[in-house]
DNA sequence: CAGCCAAGAGAGAACGGTCTTTCTACCTCC
DNA sequence: GGAGGTAGAAAGACCGTTCTCTCTTGGCTG
C-alpha cells in the first residue's frame, strides 16, 4: 500500500465522520475500515479528540484552497463572490453530500471551550472575514446600499441555510433557492 | 410532586437532549436529573428512541402553536409571514438558544430510514406548506415576481441559517441579518 | 363503607455490548 | 537497533435494557 497508516487512518475517519456523524462513529469501526490497529491508531491519534480535530482541520484546508481559488481566477469580486457561491452549489449537488462538515459538528459539540468548538469558530471567523472583504471591494466601486458585514453576514446565512437543508429538502431546490438568492444579492448592491 | 413521572421525564430528557445533543445524553443522566428510576422509564419509554420521538413531537406541536396563532392573530398573510419571522428572531435571542431543535437532531441521525429523520421531514413539510400557502395570498392579490414555493424556499433558507449560524456568530447579529432578509423578501413581491 | 387488587412509581442489581484507552508481544524495514 | 506497523488481549467506564422486589395509591366491588 503506497499510503501511509496516518492518512488511510484519517481519510477513513472523515468518510465516516462526515457520513455518519462523529460520536456516532466508535474507533473499531475505523480500525476495521482503514485498516490498522489500535496501537498504530493511539501513535498517531493520541486521543479520539486529535483525529476529530484533524479530520476538520482537513475540511478547512480543502475549503480554504477551493475559495482561494475562486478569488485568484476571477476578474471582479462580484465573480469572486459567484464563484464561491457556485462551489457551494457544487457541494451540495454532490450524491455524498450530507451537510456542512463544520456545522454537523457543530450540533454534537455544543461546549464552547470545547477544542472542536474553537476550531469551527474559527474557520466561520475566516470564512465570513474573506467574504467581507470581498463585498467591501464591491462596496468600493459603487454606490453603497449597506456594509460590506451585513452582505457577508447575509451570503453566510443563506449558505448555512442551504448547506443545512438541502440534505432533507432536496439538493435542486435547496441550491436553486440559493442561486436566486445570491443573484439577488448581488444585483441589490449595483 | 404534582407532576407525573412520565411528564418529568420528558420536560428533563427534552432540556439536556436540546443543550447537549441526543446521543452525548444517557439514560443515567436522565433518571438522576428527573428523578426517576429505570422501571418507571422503561414503562413509559419503552426504548430511547421513543423518548426522542416524545421530544421532537413536543417541539412540533408547540412550533405549530405559535405558527398558528401568528397566523389566526395577523390581518394579513404579510403581517402572519413577519410574525412567524418574529417568532424565529425570537427564539435566537432567548440566552438558551442552541439552535433549531430538529436541524441539530437531522445531523445526529443521517439515516433517511430512522424514524427521528422522517419525523424531522414531516414537521419541515407542514413548515414549508404553511409558508407557500401565505405567499400563495401575498401573491393573490399583486403582481407576482416569482412562485410561492420559490418565496418560501428562500424563507426556510434564511430561517435555517439563522437557527444553525445564531448559537456560532452570535444572535443579535444574525437576528438582524434574517430581519433584514425576510424584509426585503416582502418587499420584493410588492 | 370496607376491603382489595391492579397499576404506577421507587430502588437497585445486573445483563451484554460498545466506548476510549492502555498494554504486551512480534514483525519488518530503513 | 530503533521507529513504525501488525496483532490481540484487556482494562474501566458507560451505553441501553431487563429484571426482581417493595411501596404507595386510587378505584372498583362486595
């Protein structure tokens, strides 16, 4: 096997934590499906905790490389903003879809010292700071109709709106509904 | 104790259940808060499941208490669909608010099969049924910029991301966010 | 009205299972 | 030889659930 016990380790618990839930997901099941072994576990993961933090740490990687992205390719920040809407669509147009990564935990870890509480916290914090940004560089060239924070403030309710619902209201609907509501964000600030 | 046993159980499993989560709550921590033993449990509820259900109905009927007489109290179905907003900035600002009750048990059970998640679907059907048929009469009588189903899909949108981003960006900011939002739906059909 | 009995409630032991975590022992490959 | 991996036992706590036993209470019947 070309990859590590580490990666097949956390790559498995992620699956499984995104798919089922994480207190839901005991470190057997893990074991059984990586595969490996409790003491290859407990090396890497000194405690269940660790591997929870790392399998969010991953999704906040992957979100904050998807959304630099979209910023570095488009022309305008009103493409930026698009195009970071557009990969929220994407996500929930996925088969595997099955909610916010963040916001799941969220629900199961509702201690705010909690470790896992700090980290969401603090990738919402970074997530909705670039997105503010964004709005006050369109804010910038146009006639303001508000603050740059409630723009970002609204893009980010509709996204927790849509990411939350459209795994119990349809993935279609949910993400159309998000798309008219985008556009019309949009449109409102010009 | 002028409560019933059963009554006890419930009111107590339904406040840890919405402050700590369903499945980081035992029966043991049940029985010790309530007080009751484990027979007298067991006969009223004869599994966790069915106790999560009462929970989860609770909640139902009294969402549906308040939506109905918000409707029964308006003179209008512009004036209903603000009061049912109402409602919703209403539970965000309560200081044991940790979001809506049924969107953090839909990320506890992810299996579309389980009885919790069909019961989650049911209550958001009525929700969304009862939104579409008063942006039916919205529309009824002025020009229509869209459909109701579309005008209601954007509402729940709002309305779950507030209840899911309130307990983690704070209340009275996203309070402010979905006000502003749901305004400017109503505005918009007029 | 007296008596009784079924039902509800309290108390606690105990089941099997699963949880996270720790341990020892052996292998293998740089 | 040491670090990382495999294998498996086992700890100790907690999970949902079932059981037996006792006490109270309310309501029905004779």
């Amino acid at each position: 096997m070309t990859t590590t016990a580490r990666e097949r380790l956390l790559t498995t618990a992620s699956a499984l934590f995104y798919r089922e839930g994480i207190r839901a997901v005991g470190v057997e099941r893990i074991l059984g499906e990586a595969p490996s072994t409790r003491a290859t576990f407990y090396r890497h993961f000194p405690s269940k905790e660790d591997l929870v933090l790392a399998y969010l740490h991953g999704v906040d990687d992957r979100t904050r490389a998807v959304v630099q992205a979209a910023v570095e390719t488009s022309p305008s920040p009103d493409d930026a903003l698009r195009a970071i809407g557009a990969a929220v669509t994407d996500d929930l147009a996925d088969p595997a879809f099955r909610g916010c990564a963040f916001l799941n935990a969220a629900a199961e870890y509702p201690d705010p010292a909690d470790p896992v509480r700090r980290l969401i916290l603090e990738h919402r914090a970074w997530y909705v700071g670039t997105l503010t940004e964004l709005f006050g560089e369109v804010f910038g060239d146009s006639p303001r109709r508000g603050r740059p924070e409630d723009a970002a403030a609204h893009f980010v309710m509709m996204r927790d709106g849509a990411m939350t619902g459209a795994g119990l209201d349809g993935a279609e609907a949910v993400g159309a509904a998000f798309r008219r509501g985008l556009e019309g964000l949009l449109t409102l600030l010009h």
